[in-house]
C-alpha cells in the first residue's frame, strides 16, 4: 500500500472526523469507503454509458418492441393479482 498526505480545509477534516466518530473507523479506513463508493459510482456511469451506447447503435425493432408489449400482457393475465 501507498502512503499520501492530503491538506484539507479545516471545515471539511471536522465532517471527516465526525463521520469517523460515528463509524469508528481509521482516516485511511475512511478514506478507502470513500474511494472505493466513488469507483463504483464511476464503474456503474460507464456500464450506462456503454448501454446507451449500444441502444444507439441498435435500437429495438418494431417487432421486439411488440414482443415485449405481447409478454408484459400475458404476464398480467396469467397472474393472480386478486390473490
């Protein structure tokens, strides 16, 4: 693992460390939550950017969209929703 230093902006170490305080853990226990949540909301971004990308680049046919209405349907007719 690598060490850094960091400066920060008084304000913004007080919520740190109280966020710290209710979880217990270590600044770099903290920190790693943190970059770990931002990696991931980085990850899930580009998995829709791909997905609108293919969706551009192939939409869906009349047919498929019909299919899918056809499905939605009989799912709801076959289903016991007063149950």
């Amino acid at each position: 693992m690598a060490q850094i230093e960091i400066i920060l902006p008084d304000d913004k170490l007080e919520l740190i460390e109280r966020e710290r305080e209710s979880t217990g853990e270590t600044q770099s226990e903290f920190f790693i939550r943190l970059l770990n949540a931002f990696a991931k909301r980085q990850e899930e971004a580009e998995d829709r950017d791909r997905y609108n990308q293919g969706h551009e680049q192939r939409p869906e046919t009349e047919e498929e969209i019909a299919l899918s209405i056809a499905l939605a349907l009989h799912g709801f007719e076959v289903s016991p929703w007063d149950e």
